[in-house]
DNA sequence: ACAAAAGTGTTTAGTGTACACCCATGC
DNA sequence: GCATGGGTGTACACTAAACACTTTTGT
C-alpha cells in the first residue's frame, strides 16, 4: 500500500546489557510505543501484529511498535512506527495507557506508551517492514503468544473498546466508509458479544442522526439490497456541541 | 497527617544541561509522573497543587509529582511522589494519561504520566514536603498559573472526570465515608456543573442499591437530620458480575 | 410558628423490548 | 415460489422529568 522508509541503523545504545535493543540512539531511552490496531474483517474483529526478526523477542509476535525520536511527539511516534512496521499509515491514533511494570521488559526498565486505532481491516494491505519478518491481521478470540506484556496490553484495550463503544460513536471506524445497518449491527454484536433485535437497533441508530444515507444500495447479494450509509461526524459535531451524547 | 519521608540528596543529572533538574540519579531519565488529586470541601471541587522552591519551576505551582526510581512500579511511585510532597497517602491512583509534547518541559524532553485520585479534602491536611515550600487545595474553577503544561493536565483530567463520574460510581470517593443524598446530589451538581431535581435524584440512587444505610442520622444541623448512608463496594462488585452497568 | 431541609406521591411523556409482520430480490 | 435479509408497526412495561405535597427538627 504504501513505501517504507528504513533510515534507522541499527545501532546499539551504550548502556545496554545484555540482549541488544537495537535502540538507534537518537530516541528517548527507556521508552517506547505500541499501537494496537484494531480491524473487522468479515464481522470478526482483528487485531494487527507483527513478527520480530531482530532484539530481544526475535520470532516472537508482537504489537507493532519501537522508541520515539528526540523531536518527535508521541502521536507523531506511534503513526511514523506503524507506517514503518506495517505499511499502515493515515490512522487516527488515540492513546490508550501507558505500561511500566518494572519487570515488563527483558534486562532493561522500558516503559511503552500504547496507543491504539480502529480500522476497516479490508481496506488494509500489511506489509511488512523494518526489523519485522512479517504482519497481518489475528482473530482477537485467537491470538498467538505475545511478547512480553504485550498480551495484558491487548486485554486492556479490549475491555476498553467495548466500554467505549457503547459511550462513543467510534465503532463507525471499523466499518468502509459506506456500510449497511446490519454491518453497523454485527460490529456491535461482534464487539460485545452479544446478539441485538434488528427492528431496534435500526430504529436506536437512525433516530441518532448520525447516519447519512448515501442513496446508494449494496450491490451483487442475493436478496434485497440495503442502503448504505455514511458516519455524519458534522452532525456529530452539531449534536455534541448541543449536548448530545452517544449511548449505545 | 503523616510524617514525611527525605532521602532524596539533590543530586543534578550529569547531562541536565541548562536549568538543574534536581532529578536524583537512581531515577528514569526524561520520564515523570504528576498527580491531579481532586478532592471535595463544602460542595465544592478542588484540586490539590504543591509550590515548587527549586528546579525550573521555582515559586510556582503544578501537580504533586516527580521522577520515577528504577525499581519502582508506576503506581507505588505517584502514591511515593504523593506522600513526599503532600503527606497525602493510601488513595486509589489511577493512570489518567501520559504527556508527552516535545517542548512541554524546558530545555529537556519529559514526558510525564498522569495519575490521578478523588478524595474527600475535609480528610486530608496537606503538608509540604521535599523541594516543596507549600501545598494546598485550590477551587477547580479558580487555579493560580501552573508550571509546565499542568493547566493542559487539568483541564483533561476535568473533561475525564466529568464523563467518568457519569459511567462509574467513583464520585462516592469524593464524600466522607458517611454522606447524606443530598451531599451526594451536590457533588454531582458541583462536577457537572449542573441543578438536579431531589426527589428525582434520590430515586435513581436508591434504585441502584449501592447505598447501604447507616441507621444513624446527621448531627447539629438546623433542621431535619438526614439519614446516612455509605457506599456499599460489595454491592457493586455483586452487581456488576450480574451485567449492572452505573449509568448517570 | 417558622424556616429549612428531609422525604413521598402522582402525573405525564417518552424509551426500550419483544415480536409479528410485509417487502424486495436472486436463484 | 421460496429463502434471505431489508425494513415497518405496534403493544406493553418501564423510566425519567416535573412538581405538588407531607414530615421532621432546631430556633
């Protein structure tokens, strides 16, 4: 999908121990990002990893991530990282928390600030880049082991997404731009694990107005087609500014 | 309330290089942690601040917070960093979120990761402590100029706090351990900025069962005495096994 | 007796839920 | 014509909002 730069020797910080970090050594020490990347694909929510082929968890997957520039602010880190590792640029990157257990990383004290994003994983090609062998999409009912705490950190923003969802209109992220309202439903249902009523989820959903419809209707199923809508976020704004607020 | 522990020599950082950052060299490099405690005195929110007497933010007032020890987990050191310059200990910290502008912090890059707490003020008398000449809360609504990007901070951890008081029964840590329904309105009154109907008001709350009774009443006041009640932790945890979601 | 806050009852509008139903289209 | 999903209608229970009302207690 997109070029990758590799302008980052590999060097090795100084004051490393025992297992090189290759750390170039224009970032900040002992601090890091990783993106947890989430997709729907199919209505099964994903989420994006990376294999590592160099450091301290070669061969190992993980989110992808690594360390932040001197001049770089930290949003500006996350989205440089994951276009470097995965190809993936242009999301829009919130953060989710930050991780710092003492022991969360081999030999060093590194602390990872972790941020996070929702996509279309259809509209996603991954290709992998610097330091990683591989990336693609995982089932996040079936992930493979993660690197260091990177597992705790894939249980927390899970938990937060399905909080969030039901409070935010960001669900609308996972889904193309013009989507079904029962595309919209089994994102729900996918996320939160439950089945919902048709008739009013619909009717929950419209009387938002926050969907507008595109006066388009799918095409090539073998059944009556639906109309695709659109996420209004202008009519979110307006709503918001009056004191709207989304309650899934 | 508590005494205050002072075995930080004041050692300068080999490479700090313009204004001394007092930052003793056991710690992370180039990583703080600030607290934005919120505590409640007479209906009104307050936010606790302490006044620096040395580093680069000499004579002003910021967050209670400072720099993390190598063997030190996030949270122990924000309730460590609490203690130290407020006497403030054993509250409930919670990561708020981590800032990290390139340019937020003079002459050095710092990124800081913000805690954040609600107590009831009544309970606590500050005490200023290591490298602070005076600590003290402070109307919500009335901050003096703060250090840094503090008033950033704040103003996120205000926005946060508002929604959060909505989806989650922590307002309740902002009371004494006994409150009446109506202390409990006016706290809800005074975060959201909002009038609320009493009888309305004490419905929703009794409904959820999250109020134990005390059987005892109010005292010394110059009318009828109010029942108290506390909140019931156990109650909540039953609950929300159950699917019981605390919705404002 | 009065003020001040505690606490109750009642009406009304609106919302959420369950489910029966009709509609359009491809095979 | 029938399966499949799109989409509408409706009845009922429940909730939220507004506000009039009674109760208790200190001064």
């Amino acid at each position: 999908m997109c070029t990758v730069a590799n302008n980052n020797p590999s060097t090795t910080r100084p004051h490393s121990r025992v297992e090189p970090l290759n750390e170039p050594d224009n970032v900040l020490p002992g601090l890091s990002i990783d993106n947890l990347i989430f997709g729907l694909d199919h209505g099964q929510l994903k989420i994006m990893l990376v294999k590592h082929n160099v450091g301290p968890g070669k061969g190992k997957w993980a989110l992808p991530g690594g360390f932040i520039k001197q001049n770089e602010n930290l949003r500006d880190a996350a989205a440089r990282l994951l276009e470097e590792l995965t190809g993936v640029r242009d999301l829009y990157l919130e953060q989710l928390k930050t991780f710092g257990r003492v022991d969360r990383f081999p030999n060093e004290r590194v602390v990872t600030i972790a941020y996070y994003a929702l996509v279309s994983a259809e509209n996603y090609t991954l290709v992998a880049g610097r330091n990683t062998s591989d990336a693609m999409w995982f089932d996040a009912k079936d992930l493979p082991e993660l690197i260091y705490d990177h597992s705790e950190i894939v249980d927390h923003g899970l938990n937060f997404l399905r909080h969030k969802v039901c409070h935010e209109p960001i669900g609308f992220n996972l889904l193309p731009e013009k989507f079904t309202l029962l595309q919209l439903q089994e994102l729900y249902e996918a996320i939160l694990d439950v089945k919902l009523d048709k008739p009013n989820f619909r009717r929950k959903m419209m009387k938002m107005n926050l969907l507008a419809p595109c006066n388009e209707k799918q095409k090539g199923v073998p059944h009556r087609a639906a109309n695709l809508y659109r996420f209004d976020s202008a009519a979110y704004e307006r709503l918001t500014d009056k004191g709207f607020s989304f309650e899934f």
